[in-house]
C-alpha cells in the first residue's frame, strides 16, 4: 500500500491520454503530471537532446513523492527502449505495453505503428514486438505534422488538412493489409476518429497511452503499490511554458486538465 | 571600419533567408549563426518563453566578437517591439525592415501579414507600419502549420498538404485585396512559389528576413562598421540539437549552410 502519486510526463499534452485512462482504471490514485510545453515537440529531435530533456522530465517528478514513473511520450519512450532511467521505483514508457497489446490482438499477423520521426527511426516498435512475436509483420510510418495538428485543435474529423496529411500518412499502412494500428505518439488518439476513417472497417487501433496505463495498473498491482484511499484521486499539472496556453488545449484531451491545479513551473 | 562578425540567430533555420541576402549583399563579412533546433518552434510558445530563449540566444552569440546581432526571427523581434536586448552594439529585429518596405512598395494602401501565432497575437507588424504610415489597411493571419512544414522539407510547389494549408489561411488576406504581403517569418520565402501561386498576380511578396538584412547593411555603412578586408566573408553556424539534422535541412535554405561548419552547441 502506498499513497504517494504516479508520476506521468509527455513532452506537450499527449500524455493526457494517458492520464485519462489511468483516471478511469485507478480512481482513487493521485496523478502528478508534466508537460514540457516549453519545448515540445520531442519527435523531431536528436536522440541525445531527447534523452537529455527525459532526464530533466523525470527530475522534475521526482521532486515531488511518486511511486511510479510514466513516460506517456513515445519518442522517449522509443530512445529509452529497455532502459529503465530510474532504479528504485517501478517505471514504464508506452512501447512495450503497447507492441504487447497488438500482438495479442492481431489475427492476420499484420501490425501497422504510426510515430514520430524519433520514434521510427529508432525502429523501437519493431524491436518490442518482434522480442514478443518474431512471425509478426510490422510495417511503419512517420506523421511529423500529426502532433502539430493536435496540439493546434485541428481535430475535427472534417478538418482537410488533418484528412490530407492522414491519407498521405497512412497510404502504406492500408497497402499492408494491417488488421491493428499502433497509434504509437500519445496524441494521436485525438484525431482517432479521422485515422479510423482513413484505416476503414476491420482494423483495431491501439492508444499507446492507454495501454502504457493498464500496464501501469498491472506493474502497481503485482507490487503491492496501490493507494489504499477511498477518495477520489487528485490530479496535478505542470507545464514548462505558459498556464494559459496549457488550459486552452488541455480540454480536447482531457476536462478535468482545463479546470484543475495547473502550475507553470520552469525544470 | 570593423573585421568582428555580425551574428545572426533564429528558431531555427528560418534566419538562413537572411544569411543568405546578407552574402549576397555584404559578401566579405563574416557572419555567426545560432539556431536553437533544439527548442524550435518560438512561434506558438508564450511572450515570456520567447523572450527568455532570446536572450539566452543573444549570450551564445555574444560569446564570440561580434559588431552586430540581427534576430532573424519574426517571433523574437515582435516580442521585442521597439526594445533592443543589446546596448553597446547595433541590433535589429526583422519586424520594421519589413514594415518599412512594405509601407514603401503598396500602391493601395493594403498590406497583409502572415506569421506565427505569437507573432500575430502581438499586433507588431500593425504596430510598426502604423507608426510608419497611419492610414495603410493592414491584414493579418497567423500560419501555425507554415514552419514545420518548412522545417520537414514539404516545400515542393505542388506539396498538396503545404498548398491546402496556404489556401486555407491566405483567404482573408485574399478577400481584403491587398496588393503587398509580408511574409512575417523568416521561414515562410522557403514555400514563396506557393504563396506566390496562392495571392495571384499583381502582390508583392516581401521577405522579412531579406528586409533585415538590408536595414543590417544600411546600419552597418551608417555607423562606419563595415569590414575593409576583400576576402570572401566566412560563415559559422551554431545549433542547438545535432549538426546532422541541420545538414539534411539546411540545403533548403542555403547550399552554404549544409555544406560549411557547423557546430553543435548547449545553450
């Protein structure tokens, strides 16, 4: 048993969909989350420039007492691979939870992942799901402008650009016949249903922050970690840049982000 | 006369337009680049964030000898206003070179102005042409899409993601009929023939980065700074995150640029 908060950290507010998630699996559990606004975004960053502000990040919520790290960002998840950067609390990103996700899923063996340039350079999705399930086909496509379009509001399923930029995104993927999408960036999941059009009837999409929250749950669980408080959890949000502008586009991930305790705080 | 450097810094590669007038116009100067890849875009962060990433940016590259810094960014120079960071040096943003120019070419009175939403929200290019010529008509529109799509190379004329983006945001600066447009970013003359496509005939397009470097070289003769050496001016360039990813990009903006030194530097 143990009271202290779960610790989540993205580098903007894709992180919320995670946060959410976690909000409706462990209720009662305190959430301290940080948004590196001032910085976003990580997926088009070098790899030792994204490794270094994760390491910040990660200070910053270890400020605070947390009994759990998660990284709800898939480029640092993705440049972290295995690599756990804390050693005395229990810590995921979202790759694994997710490549594990869709290996369970799948039917036709036929995976599709969507990230950031970070993300599938580094070719991390490829690597968790083929340590789970070598026979399955993976077949992967980079959406530099997805988090941009996100974290801007352009996500209303008939918002033309972000249509565009989805068909020309996706194009592969559909060719490949995958029967599941990784939504492997955490914003994804807010233009869900403009990439569920494109996909078409039949293909599974997998929030990456969502299953790096049930992951979570499942990691507190086994160690005996969760809050023994029957209150509702309490939420707390930090952001590197500005409150205002946090506010104004916390609300297409998350209600509760846009009205509760938010603090600008610099790392 | 004056052999020390001019110093240059942007977001990111934007300033490069800049560089590249300012070799074209003064080519035996030497010239010190910053540009701060590691936490681009400035255009969609709060005043306070850009402001302190300014200065920061200035004290990089007031470590070397230079005689004079030009912020080519429209972000930084509209938050800046009329204020320089710098007091024993000249210093000029690229917000009134602009605005100068564009008060001097309009034949109609009716001036547009496209930038970053930080940009636009600061009203400075109404400020600066109404403090130049009361009665032009200026029109404004914030283009947050513009500089990652420069930034990821979706810059070919007929990039269909690029040109809807333009169509959608160049419509009201169309319906007001003006006759000169200010490209108010120094990223946006990298998509000039889409622009260009998109206003029609008869606007003039001006580039602010090209503005500032004109004023640079006004300033420069005005206060007897120019170099007298007759050797071709050398450039230095400065980023924040990796010297491989600016080399990919840099040939956009200038052959010189992927081509010559380039370091990587924290800030």
């Amino acid at each position: 048993m143990n009271r202290d908060a779960i610790g989540v950290f993205d580098s903007g507010l894709g992180g919320l969909t995670c946060v959410r998630e976690l909000g409706r699996i462990l209720p009662h559990e305190n959430i301290i989350y940080f948004g590196d606004t001032a910085r976003i975004p990580y997926g088009t960053r070098s790899r030792e420039t994204v490794l270094r502000y994760a390491k910040e990040d990660i200070a910053f919520l270890r400020r605070h007492p947390v009994k759990m790290i998660v990284a709800a960002c898939g480029t640092v998840s993705s440049m972290l691979g295995l690599n756990s950067p804390v050693d005395d609390i229990p810590f995921t990103g979202v790759v694994y939870p997710a490549a594990a996700a869709a290996c369970n899923l799948t039917k036709n063996g036929r995976v599709g992942v969507i990230g950031t340039p970070a993300t599938i350079r580094s070719a991390s999705y490829e690597t968790a799901v083929h340590t789970i399930n070598e026979s399955v086909d993976v077949t992967v496509m980079a959406c530099p402008l997805f988090v941009h379009l996100v974290e801007y509001g352009y996500t209303d399923r008939n918002n033309a650009i972000t249509r565009l930029a989805a068909e020309e995104y996706l194009a592969p993927i559909r060719s490949a016949g995958v029967d599941t999408l990784i939504m492997g960036c955490t914003h994804y999941p807010i233009i869900r249903d403009i990439i569920a059009d494109v996909m078409g009837e039949g293909v599974t999409l997998i929030s990456a922050g969502e299953e790096a929250a049930k992951f979570a749950k499942r990691c507190l669980e086994q160690q005996d970690l969760l809050t023994d408080s029957e209150e509702p959890g309490h939420n707390v949000y930090y952001v590197s840049d500005s409150v205002s502008m946090f506010r104004e586009n916390a609300r297409h991930f998350l209600e509760d982000a846009a009205r509760g305790q938010v603090f600008s705080s610099r790392l």
